[in-house]
C-alpha cells in the first residue's frame, strides 16, 4: 500500500512539474529566444532531475528513477510550451 501511494505521488510531481513548466514557457518566457533553442528542455530536464536527487535520496523508496521521470516531465513540458507559444496567437 505504501508503495502504491508513493508511485502516486511520483506521478503527481511529474504531472506537476510538466505543467508548470509548460504554463512558465508560455506565459513568462514567450519573448526570451534561448527558451525556443532545441537545447533547452535537455537543460531544463537534466536541472530539474538534478534538483530532485537530493529529495529522492532522503526518501529512498522513490528511487533514482522517479527524478529521471521528474527531469523528463520538466523537460517535456518546456518542450510543448515552446511549440505552444510558437503555434498560437499572441493572448494580451
């Protein structure tokens, strides 16, 4: 049961994390251009996997692969607020 509720939670921090990441992509950095370079979702991935580690580590029934899955969430959603702000209209 334990590990049910902390695969729950796994997932409710990866969810969370790609829609944050995606809703800061389009609202606050729609007009800085390094957000829109290829490169950046890795970035932002590989930084927010890297910031996860430390609360993975204390909390070891996680595992190292709910922060990769973390890091991929923030990178996906970084990725698709990209293509969004490149896609849709300017919203004043």
């Amino acid at each position: 049961m334990f590990e049910l509720l902390m695969l729950a939670a796994a997932g409710v921090a990866t969810v969370g994390g790609y829609l944050k990441s995606r809703q800061f992509v389009r609202q606050r950095l729609r007009f800085v251009d390094a957000a829109h370079k290829p490169s950046t979702p890795v970035v932002a991935g590989v930084a927010a996997a890297l910031a996860a580690a430390p609360l993975v580590w204390l909390l070891p029934v996680l595992g190292a692969g709910t922060a990769v899955i973390f890091g991929a969430g923030v990178g996906l959603g970084v990725l698709h607020g990209s293509r969004d702000v490149k896609r849709l209209p300017p919203s004043f």
